[in-house]
C-alpha cells in the first residue's frame, strides 16, 4: 500500500528533534490548529477540558457524525478495525505518532540523538513516557502486522497507567492475553507476535493519516462498537450541544414507533402530521428545560 510519507507543507514547516524526525513547534500547532478554542498544551496541543471530554463518553456515534458530516468533515472516521473492550467508549486527547519502514541512515540519526540525550531505546517507548491523563495514543504503523507490533501486556499496562483510556494503532499489537484484563479500549488492525521491528518513529504530533481518517494532535478520539472518531476541537462543544436535540428526538421518536400505531414514514425522520409535529415540538421544549 502506498502512503503518503508526510503533508508536504508540514514537511518544510516541521523542525528536527531529538528522539524523532519531525514534530509541530509550538507556533506551527498554533497555526495549524487556528479554530482551536480552548487552552493548549505547553507543547501548543489544544487541550479540550475534561468536562466536554465526559459528556463526549455519553455521546452516540450517529450524534458525533451529524455534526462531523454537516460541517462537512468527512474524512473523520475509520472502522474495520478488532475493537478490544467494544463495551467501554474510548475518548480522549489525540497524540499522534507516525511510523515508516526502517531507512537505516535516517534512522541512525535519529536513535543516536535518543542516546546521547539518554532517551529509551525504542521510538514507541518515547513516545508512551510522553502521555498524559486523557491522552489517547493514535498510531500510523501504515496498516501493516508483519512489520512487528506498536505494544505487548507491559507497554499496554504504560499506556494505561499514563492515560487511563486506551489508543488506537493503524497496525498490530502483540499478548493480547496480557492486554484483555486491562480497563482499556483498544483499535487494532490485527495481533502478531513480533515486537516492534523494521520501523522508524518519523512523527510525534503531526498529521498523520489512519485509514480513511486525518487526525491532527489534539482531536478528540471516539471510539464505539462501529469504529473511531476524530472531532477537530472547534466542533466539540457543537457535537455536545447538538446531541441533546438528537437524543430528545430519537427518544421521542422511538417510543412512538413501538406503539406500533404508525408507519416510520409518519414519524421519522420527522412527524409529517401537524398534530404530531406540535406534539413532538412541545416534547423536545420541555426536555431541553431539563
């Protein structure tokens, strides 16, 4: 499969640093994220606060994608991934890590810069010691399994212990016995038991691409039964406000289809009646009181 390796503009915006190739200063987050309305990370990573962060783990998929799709987003989700934990709702803050096949002379570069700066040894590990609470690591590993796995039950059990959500990774993961008994959710393309090998760590927030999905450092992750979403922060506190009329009308709508007195096309997507529209209009008023 053919990927592209970068976007080209954050290519010739990107800066050398220790440890990886490549990542957003502080002022190219900023001028990447300029719709951001919240604080930011020291690094420049919006920071989304953690009271939208729980009302998103309350949300549907069909109320996250209504916003997503209308403010024409579209390139926000990507399913077909094994879902560890289905049940549990992964949300929470995108740092994203991008990785390519090993190119022995940048590679060397960038690993001798980790060792003089007494950096761990794995680019993966560098990236894990970096999170916070409420991170989600997002992983590129292009969607391979053969090229070895982004973690096992120890490095999990890191991620874990830093975040106390989850990640998703574009690639495999390895001891899933070990990584089950976890709280976590988890996105993977497959299982392997190679460690991590034949790669090279060339981003740590940056653009980076997982499937179908663009996800820039930051995001809010959502993550359900279906797949994962990626909501750019300016249109969070849209999605949550926008849900409670989605909820309202979905509850309405549902009770009135189970007494099984009209047809869908009556109701749904909205009453044709006016009686009903009144009774609906009315319904959605007083809830939204609540």
């Amino acid at each position: 499969m053919n990927r592209p390796l970068l976007l080209p503009c954050v290519l010739l915006a990107t800066s050398v640093l220790p440890a990886q190739m490549f990542t957003l200063s502080h002022e190219q987050m900023v001028k990447f994220t300029p719709l951001n309305p919240f604080e930011r990370f020291e690094d420049g990573r919006p920071k989304v606060p953690d009271s939208i962060l729980a009302k998103v783990k309350g949300l549907s998929a069909e109320e996250v994608w209504a916003v997503l799709n209308a403010a024409k987003f579209d390139n926000q989700y990507e399913g077909n991934f094994q879902i560890l934990h289905p049940e549990r709702k992964l949300v929470g803050r995108a740092v994203t890590a991008q990785f390519m096949p090993l190119r022995a002379d940048l590679a060397d570069v960038a690993e001798a810069d980790a060792r003089a700066k007494n950096l761990g040894h794995n680019g993966n590990q560098r990236v894990i010691d970096s999170l916070q609470p409420g991170d989600v690591l997002v992983v590129d590993l292009f969607g391979k399994i053969e090229y070895g796995t982004i973690v096992g039950d120890n490095l999990a059990t890191a991620i874990y212990a830093r975040t106390k959500t989850g990640f998703v990774v574009d690639g495999a993961m390895r001891d899933l016995e070990g990584i089950y008994p976890l709280d976590m959710s988890v996105y993977y393309r497959g299982v392997h038991p190679t460690p991590i090998r034949n790669v090279m760590l060339t981003g740590v927030n940056v653009p980076i691409r997982i499937g179908n999905a663009t996800v820039m450092p930051g995001d809010v992750v959502f993550g359900d039964r279906e797949g994962v979403y990626f909501i750019p922060p300016q249109l969070v506190q849209k999605v949550v406000d926008q849900a409670d009329v989605t909820h309202i009308h979905d509850e309405w709508t549902k009770a009135k289809l189970l007494t099984n007195k009209y047809k869908s096309s009556d109701i749904y997507p909205s009453p044709t009646d006016p009686a009903l529209k009144k009774e609906y209009e009315d319904y959605l008023k007083a809830h939204l009181k609540k």
